[in-house]
C-alpha cells in the first residue's frame, strides 16, 4: 500500500529530527532533506567519524556529536546493523514517549527496535544505493503504533531519496533486501561481465568498459521512462533470427540467468534472515 507524501514533500515543518549515523547511506537522506527545506538547526547528526560536508554543516547550525544530546522527535537510524546493540542505549536517550524512529538497518526487525526503544513508533526501511542520486526505491513497513502522521512523515523522509513503496507484512522485508536493497550490485556486475565479454571479443578495454557502462545506464533509463513491462522492451529490441535472439538463446536458457538469479536472491533472502536472528 502507498501512501502519498503531504505537504508537496517539504520538510520545513517538521520538528527536531536526530540522525545516528551519517554514512553514505545517511549523507545521501541528509542532503536529499535539506534540498527540500530542512533546517539544518533542527538536525542533530551522530557519527564517530563525520564528514566535511557534515562538519560544515555544524557551521550552519546542526548540533553534530552532542555531549549531551536532547530528546528530538524523529530519530532516523543508519547505522550499519552489526553495531545496532551497542549504540540503542545511546538511542534511547533521544526518544520519548511517541518519538518516531526510522530504521534502514538491514535485518533489524521491528521486534529487535520495539525492545530497545519500548514507547517509539517504528518504522522499518530498506533503501538502496541509487538514493545517492536522488534515484533509489525504498521499502517500508510501520508497527501498530505509527500514526497517519508519522507515517506520512517517513514517507516524506523517504521519498527525499526516491520511490517509497509500503507493505504491510514484516516477513517480505527479507526478499525486499535481496532483490532491491542488495540489487544495484547485481546490475554492476552485469555491467562488468558485459564488459569484459566485449574485451575477450576483441574490443579495446576502454572502449569495452564505455560501451557496458551506457548501455546499462541507457537501458534502464528507458525502462523507466517507457513504462512497459522489461518483457516487452526485451522483445522491441529482439529480431527473430538476429544476433540478439542468439545471445537471449544462451541468457535464457534452463542453466542461463534466470537460474542464476534465482539463486542469487534467494542466498541474500537467506543471509537477512541470519542477520535478524
């Protein structure tokens, strides 16, 4: 179920706001926030090593690293999950009774956050990497004490870096992980087999790398734009009896990617299991 962002998606109006942990991942909502109207003096950043862009923004106004940081009423945590235990005592300390908490933590579920921080509404995200550049899709799944409001909120938050899809069953975060939060990776390597295919046909590395690199880019680009389903731009593009109906032979063929993909998705459903415990 989607819920659409209010407020045309402006953040100017939303209160104190706390984000532990300013990675890439966190840098990329942070500024994603900022372009649409976050005040930086309503932010209180928490990372043992901060950025530049992030010390800079201490000169603006953000409270970055407080001795002694004051209850807000968001948290957004982007911290990576091995370190979860650890830092939820210090999260505790920003919560109070109601506090939203947005959690990208991989494996992390709603149970393990309700423990730690018992009077929060959690909400559970899985981001991916092309939230850097304002092109990435999360997934998102609400406990039963987010209210509308904050629900709203998160989605506004999360749509900061791209699509938000919501779902209402916890259990699906496992295959959200693997086939979108773990995804980027699968088409980077897609890129770099097209790649080194090309060399061992005889192109130059360069040029090889170049050709990969646009036609993976392009390729999804226009799958974005077009609208249609990738099984009929497959087919646009495929001429029976041509060269790409040759190579589609071996791609789609019983031992071809689609096995392997399946594979793959469910080795990473598997490992997010693991890391929930």
């Amino acid at each position: 179920m989607r819920v659409m962002p209010g407020s045309n998606g402006r953040l100017d109006k939303i209160g104190s706001l706390a984000l532990v942990g300013a990675g890439k991942m966190g840098a990329a909502m942070l500024a994603g926030w900022l372009a649409r109207g976050l005040d930086p003096k309503s932010v209180t950043a928490i990372d043992p090593q901060p950025s530049a862009e992030l010390q800079a923004l201490a000169q603006r106004g953000l409270s970055l690293n407080p001795a002694a940081p004051a209850r807000v009423d968001t948290i957004v945590l982007a911290v990576k999950p091995q370190v979860a235990a650890s830092v939820m005592p210090d999260v505790a300390k920003l919560a109070g009774g109601g506090t939203l908490v947005v959690s990208i933590m991989a494996g992390r579920t709603l149970g393990f956050l309700k423990a730690a921080l018992p009077g929060a509404a959690i909400v559970r995200a899985m981001p991916n990497t092309p939230a850097a550049i304002g092109r990435g899709i999360t997934v998102a799944v609400a406990d039963a004490s987010v209210t509308p409001a904050q629900r709203d909120l998160a989605d506004r938050l999360l749509a900061a870096t791209g699509a938000v899809e919501w779902i209402d069953d916890e259990g699906l975060m496992d295959a959200v992980t693997a086939v979108s939060g773990s995804g980027p990776a699968y088409v980077f390597l897609l890129a770099e087999a097209l790649a080194a295919a090309g060399r061992k046909a005889g192109l130059p590395d360069d040029l090889a790398d170049r050709l990969a690199r646009h036609t993976v880019s392009g390729a999804g680009e226009l799958m974005r734009q077009a609208g249609e389903h990738p099984s009929t731009l497959r087919k646009n593009v495929t001429s029976p009896g041509g060269t790409t109906a040759a190579a589609l032979d071996v791609l789609m063929s019983p031992e071809g990617l689609q096995r392997l993909m399946t594979e793959a998705v469910a080795a990473a459903t598997k490992r997010s299991k693991e890391l929930a415990g």
